[in-house]
C-alpha cells in the first residue's frame, strides 16, 4: 500500500502500524510525535493504530539544544 511520509510517498507493508514504521525508519518513538491524517497518535496507540492506504503521515522528532 501506499502512504505519504512527511510528504513523499512511501509503498509500505500492508499490515503497518505506527510503531512498525518507526522501527523501519530506525526512529526511537521516545523522541518521535506522530500526526495520522492531522491527528496526533498518542504513543501508546502507536503498536494498535493501524496505517491505510493513503494516509498522510508527520514524523516530528524532538532535538535538544540551545
């Protein structure tokens, strides 16, 4: 299936979730916000919400600093 990740189009596993897309990307969901279609996904939804054909993916990870 197809998705858009942070506006480039992905082809992805049929059965994806949000934390099995953070793990392809190699991304600590500690440090990671997602929007789902222009909502949040709260971290713990992230191994149950279910990822479709179409969804418009944000990835915004967090960086320290000053």
């Amino acid at each position: 299936m197809n998705i858009i990740v942070n506006g480039e189009s992905r082809r992805i596993a049929t059965e994806a979730t949000v934390a099995g897309l953070l793990e392809e990307f190699g991304l600590p969901p500690r440090k990671i916000a997602i929007e789902r279609n222009r909502e949040i996904v709260p971290k713990s939804a992230y191994g149950t919400t279910a990822l479709r054909d179409g969804d418009e993916i944000e990835i915004v990870q967090f960086v320290g600093g000053g």
